[in-house]
C-alpha cells in the first residue's frame, strides 16, 4: 500500500531553522537552489545560521554579500559559485580529506539540519537522494531535522541513496531541471593528446577513478579499443556512457562490487541523469566507504587520474589553490592516489596541461607562495602532460627535475633548467 505524503510549504518546513544552527546542504548536481532560495527570504529573522557543503551547483543566492550577517558559509569544497565569496572572506574554507567528512559530521561538526533534494517516494515510502549519495548520506544519517525537496527531475539511484519520508522532519514539493554540465565541450587538442598518452598505459581490466574536468573525459574518449575496464570512482561523468554501451566498461574484473560501476556522486548532462535513473549496474555509496584507500586498493590496476594547478620540480602537487586564493579543494584526490599506489598494478596519475590558457607555465620551480600542497613528493608517482610521461616515484630530486622539465612547455624548459642548476648545483 503506497503511503500517503504531506508536503509543507517551503516557509513552514524551513523554519526550523534557528540563528547559530549549522545546516548542511545537498550539493552537486542535487543542490536544493528552491530551498535556498526561500531561505534567503528568511533571512532578516536569522543571525549565523552555519551553512556547510562540498561542492554546488548554480548561483547560490544565500552567497550573496547583503545576507553575510544572517548566513555564513563554512564548505569543505570551493567550487565556483562561492569562490568570490571565499577570497573576500564572507565565507571559509575547511581543508580535508572527502572521506574524512562523514566522521566529521558524526563527531565534530554536528548537523543541526540538513537540506536535501530527493526523488518523489516510492510505494514502500522511499524516496532517493539522486547522483550526489557522497556525504548526503552522513548527513542525513546524523542531522536532528532533514528537510527535503522532492523533485521528480531527481534519477532515482541504487546503493546508499534511499532514505525513507519517515526521516524526514518536512517535504517541500518543487520540479526543476537539475544542474547540468558538459565537460567534453571543453577538451581542446592538448586535452587529447592527454588522453591518449594516459590510455597508453591503462592495462585491460584496470579500475578506473577519474577527477573533473576535461582531462578525464579526454581519457575516457581514447578507450575505445581496451577490455573489461572497471570504475570506482568518487564521481563520474557523461564520458562513461558510449563506453558502457560499447562493453568495454563492465566491472567484470574487479574484485569488489564486481558488474557494478561504483561512484559517490556524478555530474553531468541531462543524458547522464537518464542513464544512471534505475540503473542497477551503478551504484552511489557512502563517500567514507568509496574514499577509503582500503577500500580502493582491493581492487586490480586502480588507475587514479587526477588534476593539478601547479607542479613544482620536486613532484609537490597543488591542486586546490593558485597562490593564497582558494580555488577548489582537496577534495578526494588523496584518498585515490594513496588507494590506486596500493592497489596491485595500480597507477596514480597526476595530468595537467603544460600552460594554462593565459600561457603560465604548470611546470614550475616552486609553487607560488601561499599555494597549498594536496599531494605530496612522497605520494606522487606519474605526471603527464601533452609533451609526455613522467614517472617519479623512488627518484631521487635530481632526477625527478629532469624528468619533469622533459614533459614541460619547451619554451619553459631553459628556464627550469637554470633552476635546477641554482637548486641542486649540477643538472
């Protein structure tokens, strides 16, 4: 027998919230930007109300600067629409590992209330928190009062994602279409040459993790001819569609959640929402469970392909900031280079493009000042860019020098070399 459901107006369900709560909000492709918006309306009757995420989608209304005494933003992530907010220190940063979050929120960062966008209720009462499962779960495992915002455009995904209205302290009904991005429309030639350097080393039946952005989706776009690959992932993309339908992604070799593509949140393209709704060969797990090197490692060939800002000569990695400006985030990039190190036959790869698109070289002596270190010269193993390979673990500075100036822009490698001669006195 289907339960019935009482929806509250917005107004009603939101003012639970008091001055000095803490309350998380769904992100990614699931951020509530309804809520969010009704709450902005509320704000003149609200003083420091804490408002914690990873990543969002979309302009964010309660970022904006004449709600600064009502609201502070406090997020584990920086993505773009509070990026501004973050450098002119309306709103804070928490640098962290992914999968550390969920302990957070159970011993530390206590919730008082979670915003959540969901799936309409199944006839078992089930409703579904779509393709960001990664820390929502926590969330809602450990927060006093869940609001949600139920919207039939929400995919309804298998894993950890179901929760039923039960928990719920109110539901708020509102259809809109969901974020969506297309990061294939972004790789340029560069990109390519990427991919395909990355795909020249991915064995048959390896795991795959792949980062945001356009380099991942370069890899993917050169897979065609491989075999049997697996994904465990903390997020996935459109890229991975035409693979799955071509077979040449089916999980058959993995270890763990074997014929199932296990990831913590995707973004993506409408295309993407559709192809995950019901689909039981992907799974959306608790992102402590998807981000534990443990975890990661038991599976063969873990291939992690993440992203930098900047590389200096030695193999740190910054990933998260350009100087002192907060860009991103550390995000999970850790948990998988530490996991695909340990996994047998694995291979962390750290890909970035020789310039930017201003033409300031990646490749550098030092990280600017203030730029933070994600992954350290201790955990770095490949570095690709289009130029080539460079495979640094177990050498020694001198030699991962060179190896670096090798993949770097030519136009830059004079320059990296006196460096390298000022630094270690013979190159």
């Amino acid at each position: 027998m289907k339960l019935p459901v009482i929806y509250k107006t917005a107004e009603e369900a939101l003012s639970v919230i008091k001055s000095g709560d803490r309350v998380f909000v769904h992100g990614s492709a699931q951020t509530p930007h309804y809520l969010l918006r009704e709450l902005a309306k509320m704000a003149p009757g609200l003083r420091n109300v804490e408002l914690t995420f990873i990543t969002v989608q979309g302009e964010i209304e309660v970022e904006k600067p004449q709600y600064v005494d009502s609201f502070h933003i406090n997020c584990m992530f920086v993505s773009e629409s509070i990026r501004k907010a973050v450098n002119e220190g309306r709103a804070d940063f928490i640098p962290v590992f992914l999968s550390d979050i969920p302990d957070l929120f159970r011993k530390q960062m206590k919730l008082d209330v979670a915003l959540v966008q969901v799936s309409p209720p199944d006839q078992h009462g089930y409703c579904s928190l779509g393709v960001s499962v990664d820390i929502a779960r926590s969330a809602v495992n450990t927060a006093k009062h869940i609001i949600a915002q139920v919207n039939p455009r929400v995919p309804r995904t298998h894993g950890d994602s179901l929760v039923h209205t039960k928990r719920f302290t109110s539901m708020v009904y509102y259809s809109e279409e969901l974020p969506e991005v297309d990061y294939s429309a972004k790789i340029g030639e560069d990109e390519m040459k990427i991919g395909k350097l990355i795909a020249g080393i991915i064995e048959d039946g390896s795991t795959l993790q792949m980062g945001i952005g356009s380099i991942p989706d370069a890899v993917l776009k050169s897979l065609y001819h491989h075999k049997n690959l697996g994904v465990h992932t903390e997020m996935c993309s459109d890229g991975i569609i035409d693979l799955f339908d071509k077979d040449v992604i089916n999980n058959s070799q993995k270890n763990i959640h074997p014929n199932k593509t296990v990831t913590g949140f995707a973004v993506g393209t409408r295309r993407l929402y559709d192809y995950v709704d019901d689909n039981p060969a992907f799974v959306f797990l608790d992102i402590d469970y998807v981000n534990d090197p443990h975890v990661i490692r038991r599976n063969p060939k873990v291939v992690a392909i993440n992203s930098a800002i900047e590389v200096d000569i030695t193999g740190q990695v910054c990933a998260d900031s350009i100087g002192t400006m907060q860009y991103s985030g550390i995000g999970g990039q850790m948990d998988f280079i530490r996991g695909a190190a340990l996994s047998e036959g694995g291979k962390p790869i750290i890909a970035l493009t020789s310039r930017t698109n201003k033409g300031i070289n990646r490749i550098v002596p030092f990280l600017r000042p203030g730029a933070g270190v994600v992954t350290t010269r201790g955990h770095i193993h490949y570095v690709v860019t289009e130029y080539g390979i460079a495979y640094l673990f177990g050498k020694n500075l001198r030699q991962r020098a060179k190896a670096l100036v090798e993949i770097a822009h030519p136009d830059d490698r004079e320059m990296l070399e006196k460096a390298c001669i000022e630094r270690f006195h013979s190159f």
